[in-house]
C-alpha cells in the first residue's frame, strides 16, 4: 500500500474535505502539509455537516491520527476554537489523535493586523485574502524571525524573541499610520493559549518515519489550489504557500520517496474566491446558474465564488506541475438540467492560439478562451454510485475531460454525501 497526495487541481474549493474524509477510511495517517485556517473543508458524514478549517479531516473518523506539518501556519487561537466546535458536535480531539510539528510558524494577532491594513488600503494590488494573516505569518518564517510552536515552551526564550519579531512589525505599524505593540501583550497573547497547544506539539518528521516505516498508510492533505500556488499559481494573485503536491514532502518532513499516488481533486466547472485572471468566468445566467446550484459560498468566509465553464488548459497545466496520476471529478450534478456545456480547449493571446496559460500578468489578463460545446444531459446524476446510472451525455462529458487533461478520472464525487462516490481506482492500490 501507498501514501497518497491530494491536491486541488484548480483555484480550491474543489471539495476536497469529502474526498479526503472518504480516502481517510482506507488510510491510517492524515496530514496538512501547507496554509493555514483560510482553508475550509466542509464534510458531510450520515447528514451531519462538519466545517473545519485547520484540522486534518481524518480528525472526524475514529481511529485516525491528524497531523499539522510544519509546512502549516498556526494561528492557536483559531486551534482552541476549532477543538471546542468540534466537541460541541461530539468529536473528541486530543493528542491521541493529533499532533503537531513543534517547529510549525504560528500566525499572530499582529499578522491578521498587518493583512487587513493592506487589503483595505488604496494602494497597490488587492489579492482577496481572507485577512486571517497567513501571508505575514509565512513573511516572517521566511525572513527567520517566526515565532513556532515549541517557543510556546520556554517564556523567557519567547520574550527574546517577541522583542525581535516586534523590531520589524512595529516599524511597519508606524510607517502604515498604526499604534505600535508592547512585547509583554504579545507575550501575554502567546501564553494565554501555550497550555493548550503543546500537549499536541511533536517532532513530526520522526513520527512520520515511524508511521511509514511501520506499515501505515499516509494521506496528505492539501489546502487551497495549485493555481494559488506561490511559484505556479497566478501570481501576484495566489497565496503565501507551495500548493502543488511536491510540498507535500518538504511541508512534513518527509523524503520524496515517500510521496506516493498524487490525486488531484477537480470540480466539472470551474470557480475561485478572490481577485485575479479567471479566462471562463461567467457573468451572467450560466454563472448565477453554476453558483446557486453548487452553493458556491466560501466555507471560511462565505464570500460568493466566482463561476465559470470547466477550463482544461488550466487542469492540463496543474497536471504537470503536481505529478497528477489521477483526479477526483466532484460536482458533476451541479451541470444536470444544461442543454449544452462548454470546455475551454485552448486561449487566444493576441491572435495567436496557445495551450498553456503564461506566467505574466498582463498576458493572464488578456487570454481569451477557446471553447467546445458539448451537448448535456437532463436525466440527474445526483446519488449515481455507478457509472451504468449515469446519463450517457455526462459519461461523454466525464470521458472528454479525461482526454483533454491527460489524467484519469479516479473517482467521481455525484452529491456532498460521502458515499455518492463512484470509485474507479483507488489510490491507495495503485
């Protein structure tokens, strides 16, 4: 048996919880390897809706272990109040069943600050953030003055380095107009919460090599997109995270080798949350048409999704750059009742014709899509756990994308349920 990865082979909100909670029954590990609490997974397990936004989603199945990686962000607030919704629901959460990596970065109060001033301000490019400070917190991981977990431990060596992270963050606030911080509210902030968080704290990398070496079955979870993705993704319009599957390697501690099956989660149409190049986005009825049927709401924010035609080029591309063997097409449903259906196949860039999106701004900007028109379907493919139950115009559908992409469909998502899932191949026995 592998590990398996997966990933979001568009702009997120690929419904990626359900395929991660339905794989999570066939593996024995969970882990996020990237992002933080802006990413949100909606699971529906026997008419019971579980929302979580920085739990592993193997949280919510007994016996499972959720890992957080060092390649996550920590905002320990938003932990403790996830924990505590999650009780409220009957789901017991404790370091039996999760564990995290003492050198995970933590997003502090003065980070959700820093986003929000920047986003509301008039100057420069808005990116849409959700303003939880997930890109300041990766800025100063980067620039090597973090505060992690295992900080939480020792509060003398945290006073050390509050006063140092403080150097950077309270000359931002002045020249932004901004009062500035004193250190011992930060560190009062930090140890408010430090009881509660290191009880999970672990050396992850270790118990990941111990897990794998002995016979268990790792499933990484992925956060956001591959089109968010830093280096591959529509920049300046992505997050503050590699996205793409090779993180799911450097965002845990664990070798390549160890990186097995990549499955990358892919929606029948296309939407993002946010600023940015979106070449199939519609405006119009198809949109409104696309959004109302999916419920096409933000999980964390419930900002309304942008909507589009399903756009291969991109899916082509993402493919590529995460090693995609197989996808998970979710939402299938969502199309039942159109009478045609459009693929984008290709753009336009200036006259010419292009099967890539290119990495300059201005040129996303100006791509034009090219489509193909099939022909729909108005019997429901709502519940199908076969593939004899579906139409045979959505069969054709499901069969061109394979096509057009150059990956398999591996399994086909048909409603939020967990079990209205048509397996194709599992990855697991790839």
């Amino acid at each position: 048996m592998g590990n398996v990865v997966v990933v979001g082979s568009q702009w997120g909100d690929e419904g990626k919880g359900k395929i991660v909670d339905w794989l999570s029954e066939r593996a024995d590990v969970v882990v996020r390897f990237q992002g933080g609490h802006n990413a949100g997974h909606t699971l529906v397990i026997d008419g019971v809706s579980y929302k979580l936004s920085l739990l592993p989603s193997g949280v919510v199945r007994p016996g499972k272990l959720g890992v957080i990686g060092n390649g996550v962000v920590l905002d320990p607030h938003a932990l403790v109040a996830e924990i505590d919704r999650l009780a409220a629901q009957g789901v017991v959460v404790s370091p039996d069943n999760l564990r995290i990596a003492e050198n995970a970065a933590l997003i502090l109060s003065l980070h959700r600050d820093l986003d929000t001033f920047r986003e509301n301000s008039n100057s420069g490019t808005r990116i849409g953030t959700t303003k939880r400070g997930i890109g300041p917190a990766y800025e100063d991981k980067v620039g090597r003055r973090a505060i992690r977990v295992m900080d939480l431990a020792d509060i003398d060596v945290l006073r050390d380095k509050v006063e140092r992270l403080l150097a950077h963050h309270n000359a931002l606030r002045r020249g932004l107009g901004q009062s500035e911080i004193e250190p011992a509210v930060l560190v009062e902030e930090l140890a408010s919460v430090a009881d509660k968080v290191l009880p999970f704290m672990d050396s992850v990398w270790r118990l990941l090599d111990e897990q794998r070496r002995g016979g268990k079955r790792i499933l990484f979870e992925g956060a956001q997109g591959a089109l968010l993705d830093i280096d591959h993704g529509t920049y300046p319009f992505v997050t503050s995270s590699n996205t793409v599957a090779g993180q799911a390697a450097t965002g845990s501690g664990v070798g390549p080798s160890a990186v097995g099956y990549v499955l990358g989660i892919t929606k029948a149409y296309t939407t993002r949350v946010g600023e940015g190049p979106f070449p199939t986005e519609q405006t119009g009825e198809i949109g409104d048409f696309l959004g109302t049927r999916g419920r096409e709401f933000g999980t964390v924010t419930g900002r309304k999704r942008r909507c589009g035609w399903f756009d291969a080029v991109l899916v082509r591309q993402t493919v590529r750059t995460s090693g995609i063997h197989g996808i998970a097409l979710t939402k299938l449903d969502v199309l039942d009742g159109l009478e045609e259906i459009k693929i984008c196949v290709g753009y336009k860039l200036d006259g010419r014709e292009i099967d890539y999106l290119p990495a300059a701004q201005a040129a996303q900007a100006r791509v034009e899509p090219i489509y193909e028109t099939l022909e729909g379907w108005k019997d429901s493919t709502a519940g199908a756990r076969r593939w004899n139950d579906l139409p045979a115009q959505a069969v054709k559908y499901v069969r061109h994308v394979e096509e057009l992409i150059g990956a398999p469909v591996a399994l086909l998502s048909t409603s939020p349920e967990r079990d209205d899932t048509i397996l194709v191949q599992d990855p697991f026995q790839d």
